[in-house]
C-alpha cells in the first residue's frame, strides 16, 4: 500500500484547509514586484505543485460528504469556495 493513501476524512479536512491559506499566501506573493528571479521561481513552483493536491483534496472529501455533519457540510460549502477562488 503507498504510503498516504488513505487518510481519515477529518486529516483530509485539515490538509485541505492548510493547502488554501498556503496558495492564497503564495499567491499574494507572486503578485509582488519586488521578488528576485529565484523567489518568484520557488513560489511558483510550490503554487504549482499546490493546486492539484487542494483540488484532489477537495474533490475527494466531497465525495465523502456524509462523514460530515449538517454544520461540517457547511465548513466544506465554504471550503470548496476558497477553493474556487484560488
């Protein structure tokens, strides 16, 4: 079995929940002009690579949709938002 490949839905949850404020860090940062070659390079490459996991992440846990509560289905409403934004 690979190493993660099953994970718990509340450790998806959270993984997902990093991944956003991440890419919306990194992203602020691509926006800035004062960047050297090499640090728009690393934050493009980590935006880059960033993107499939939040929307594999956010894919699967909505598939799992049942795990959740009323409240929990309403925190992944507005995730898959975030998510949307990105």
């Amino acid at each position: 079995m690979a190493r993660n490949q099953f994970w718990e839905v509340d450790r998806a949850f959270h993984a997902t929940c990093v991944y956003n404020y991440l890419l919306r860090f990194r992203r602020i940062e691509l926006d800035r002009d004062d960047l050297t070659t090499n640090e728009r390079a690393s934050f493009q490459a980590a935006y880059d690579e960033g993107m499939p996991a939040v929307r594999y992440l956010m894919d699967t846990l909505e598939l799992l949709d049942e795990h959740f509560t009323v409240h929990g289905r309403e925190l992944l409403a507005n995730l898959r938002y975030q998510t949307d934004q990105l």
